[in-house]
C-alpha cells in the first residue's frame, strides 16, 4: 500500500504562483509513475503531469505547459508541481497521484490507471 498528502495548495491571484507538494509513503519502492491531476466543480478529473520515477521523463496537459513543472526527490519520497502565471482557468481541486504498472506519459490522460491518490487539496486562482 502507498499512502500519499498533499500540501501546499491556497488562493492566489491571476498571474500568481503556488508550489503543490506530495509525500509518499509506505509501498513506495512499487512505484513507476507519479502524476498532478485535477477537478473543477462539475467537470471530470483531468491529468495535469506525470513524471516516471526511474528516468524522471515527464508528460503535461497542453493547457499547463510553459507554467507548470512537475518534479520529484527520490530522497524525500516527495512530488512537486510549481505552478506559475496562474489563470483564473486553474482553479480546481488538485490530486497527487501514484501508478505501479509500467506506462507512465501515456497514462495522463487516464486517471483509472493511477493505483492510490491523496486527498486533494484547493487551488482558488481569482481574477
């Protein structure tokens, strides 16, 4: 079993930053793939980024690159996503999530894939 909280998420205003973190514990030797994705009120889950635990390649929504960036410290069994230039757009609950099978980019767009997932936490982005 992998355990995963996240922090880190607040208000801002547009233009604003914010830096998500996740730590993972437990099972996190069966860990392959470590991804952010999101939920706004009234719409599906949506993968942000993904990043593979081993080689550290990385995946992100088309909507998010050039602001976010998603990165990892094996050390610390902790996920990142610094978030910039923040739109009113980003606004959502925002989910650390974990995958044990092989495929890391291509599961982005797939949140069934993903095996454990924290709790969320609020990211209010106002205009």
């Amino acid at each position: 079993q992998v355990q995963l909280e996240e922090s880190g998420g607040g208000s801002v205003q547009a233009g604003g930053s914010l830096r998500l973190s996740c730590a993972a514990s437990g099972d996190t030797y069966s860990i392959n793939c470590m991804g952010w994705f999101r939920q706004a009120p009234g719409k599906g889950r949506e993968g942000v980024a993904v990043i593979s635990a081993a080689g550290g390649s990385t995946s992100y929504a088309d909507s998010v690159k050039g602001r976010f960036t998603i990165s990892q410290d094996n050390a610390k069994n902790t996920l990142y996503l610094q978030m910039n230039i923040l739109k009113p757009e980003d606004t959502a609950s925002y989910y650390c999530a974990a995958r044990q099978g092989s495929l890391c980019a291509t599961r982005l767009a797939y949140p069934t894939a993903f095996n454990y997932w924290g709790q969320g936490t609020q990211v209010t982005v106002s205009s």
